[in-house]
C-alpha cells in the first residue's frame, strides 16, 4: 500500500522518533548517575537495591530502613543486614521521634520530634515522601499514631499547642496517608493507639483530670484508663484497666500499649518515677496481666511483636546492673518463658524491628545523654540473643524492615 503522507515524510517522521529516543536514553543515563552520585562518598548501595522512577533509590526486600544523622540532618538510609552495605534513601526536613510501618510494610509513618500537625510517610516501593497534616481538623500537634489499614492511620491528636506528659486533649482521627484526607474517628477521645496488623482490634489509652489531691493542694489527680475496641460496626469501647495517682511525678501506668500480630496480648509500660519502669503484658480479651518485668531506668519504652506466634522483644536495665548496662530481653506468652541477651554496651536502646520471618532482630543503640537518631545499629539472633550472633550495622536508628 502507497504511504498515504510520502515516502520522505515517513522517514522523516522515523528520524524524528529516533532522536527523540536517544534523548529520552540520554536523559535516563543521567538521571540515574547523578542519584548514585548524591550520596557521601564513603556510602555503598547494596548490591540487592533497586531504582525506580529515573533513578531514586528505593530498599531491597529485607533491607533494614533506619535514620541516619549527619552534618545536622537525618536521613533515611537503606542497610543491607548480610553485607553491611548502604545506601541514602531520602533526606528528612525533621528529626523522628517514631516509627509505624503499614501492614504488609510498604509505607512508613515518622512523627517529628517537634510538635506541629504533620506527619510524614515514606513509600518504599516509590521513594516518596510526603507529609500529611491535621491542620484542616484544627488539630495543632500530633501526639501518636498508628496504622489502621495499609494506607489509612489512626492518629491521636490536639488543638493546644505544645506537647504535654499528659495529652488530656488528645483525640483521634483517621488519616489517609495516600490522599491527605482525614475525618474523627468515632468521635473517640485518647492517646497512643495500637491496632493489631489483623486490623481486627484496636487499644488506646484515655487520660482526665481526677480532681485536687486535697484541699488547697497545686497537685492534681490522673485517671488513666486501658480501652479496647473491636473494629467492627456498632462496637463500643472495653475498658481493660484502671489507674489514679498524683500528677507531676512522671506516672504513667499504660504507656504505649502495643498489641500482637493477632490481637491475643498487649504489652505497655508503668513508670513509677524518672528512674524506674515496668514492663507489663496482658492478655487482651480482659486485660489480665500475664507478666512483670521490672528495670531501673524509664528511657525509650521500645517494644515490638514478632511477626509470627506471640513474642515481644523489649529492653531492660535490670535493677542489679549498674547503671550503664541495658539487655535485650524477649517474652512469650505462651509459656510464659523470658529471656535476655548478655550485657550491651551502651545504655538505651532507640527502637527495635523483627524481619519479616523472625530470623533477626535488629535495634538501635546509643549513649545515656545522646538523641534517639544518633545510635549505632545492630542486629542480633532472637533465637538465642547471643551477643556472638550480634553484628554491627554502623550508624542508625528507628530500625524497619523493608518488604
């Protein structure tokens, strides 16, 4: 058939598209060189990373996502546990405070150490990040989070400026970490949600003012209460426990609680005083305490569930150290079998993470009077929490496995 434009025309037209490819190749090479040249000199991508999106780098499947301060900024870094090897992911305009990672791992929710309405959620599948605020819903400061779907959080949150040991005012919120979007959640008030990865069950803590200690007295109660709340329609919240005591002594008595992969138990600290914490865990259909664990210094209340079965790692500074050691301890319920890692070397630890199969446990280590992002990086064998299966990672904080 005769070419309906002419022969010239066509090859023209080829011509054309021909050097529009070997621009749009070009255009590629570069981009993907100058990202791999970003970085400082001395980091190496791993040889698993992969690139998308014109060269951002993005984790490998079981790379460890974990922060790294340098030259005033924190960055996400993506570290390989066999080799060592790592690579600059993204650099942060905030210093984290905490991290939650999505069921199924692909997004990760950092709250800013700074208080103010947003959050931040990076992609791992994309290298995207994003923040996402409250402001809308005139919340002016984000206390806590939580994943209540793979791409929805549960945040808790206020209208005061200013963070408080005691977020009375705090409420919560859904917050679509994909569109921005955000809305009440039941019209629930409380603080420190956690929603099992299931996303069946959710625990929260409510805390109110009980009042003058006494007549006169500046001091006044806290009544802190331990809800759960089935996450289905027309449920109401369960309360599971009680507390009153006396503000101004740093007394929290359900601190951070945290559920199990299945929503069986719940594990949340009790501090009895700047130096002093208890580690408690329940069962969460009644709250029943299965067991204490009680140290010397309050710290980073760090704990995580393993992914598989019902095992919590956390860290203690056990009351007959000295005051300069920490050990990794894991408790399982079943059983009711716990065990410790020999003495680490530095004092706190600054976040913990299992790998998607339970085969490491990595976690963050630094110095008594250093920040959380300033921390060495380790992993370590949870089956034995031998300190001679324990490697050095190099710097890094905030530990995550990437999917």
């Amino acid at each position: 058939m005769r070419d309906p434009v002419g022969p010239k025309a066509s090859r023209s037209a080829l011509g054309a598209a021909a050097a529009a490819l070997a621009v749009a190749v070009a255009l590629l090479l570069f981009a993907t060189a100058a990202a791999a040249s970003s970085g400082p000199a001395t980091a190496a991508a791993p040889a698993t990373a992969s690139t998308t999106h014109f060269g951002i780098v993005v984790p490998a499947s079981g790379d460890i996502v974990a922060v790294r301060r340098s030259a005033g900024r924190d960055s996400l870094w993506s570290v390989d546990p066999a080799t060592t090897a790592a690579s600059q992911l993204v650099i942060l305009p905030f210093r984290p405070a905490s991290v939650a990672q999505s069921p199924g791992g692909r997004r990760l929710a950092y709250l800013p150490m700074s208080a103010g309405p947003k959050v931040y959620v990076y992609d791992t599948k994309t290298g995207a990040l994003v923040s996402r605020s409250l402001a809308a819903r005139g919340v002016k400061v984000v206390d806590s989070l939580t994943w209540l779907t793979a791409t929805k959080l549960l945040v808790a949150g206020k209208a005061t400026a200013g963070r408080a040991f005691y977020p009375f005012a705090d409420r919560l919120y859904v917050l679509d970490a994909v569109t921005g979007a955000s809305s009440r959640f039941r019209k629930l008030s409380g603080t420190e949600p956690s929603v099992a990865p299931a996303g069946t069950l959710l625990v929260y803590v409510r805390l109110s003012d009980g009042g003058p200690v006494s007549s006169g007295s500046p001091m006044r109660f806290v009544i802190e209460r331990l809800y759960r709340l089935k996450l289905a329609a027309g449920t109401t919240p369960h309360l599971l426990a009680t507390a009153k005591y006396p503000d101004g002594l740093d007394i929290r008595r359900f601190h951070d609680p945290r559920l199990s992969a299945r929503g069986s138990y719940l594990i949340s600290s009790t501090t009895g005083s700047d130096i002093s914490v208890s580690y408690m865990v329940r069962a969460a259909a009644n709250g029943a305490v299965r067991r204490t664990v009680r140290t010397a210094l309050a710290g980073n209340a760090a704990t995580a569930w393993s992914n598989h079965g019902n095992q919590v790692a956390f860290w203690s500074m056990p009351l007959a150290d000295n005051t300069d050691t920490t050990r990794l301890l894991i408790y399982s319920p079943v059983g009711d079998l716990l065990r410790h890692s020999d003495k680490l070397s530095k004092v706190a630890v600054t976040g913990l993470a299992w790998s998607s199969s339970d085969a490491l446990l990595a976690y963050g280590l630094r110095g008594f009077t250093t920040l959380d992002d300033v921390a060495e990086l380790w992993t370590i064998d949870p089956a034995t929490l031998s300190l001679s299966s324990a490697k050095d990672l190099g710097a890094g904080s905030l530990p995550v496995f990437a999917p």
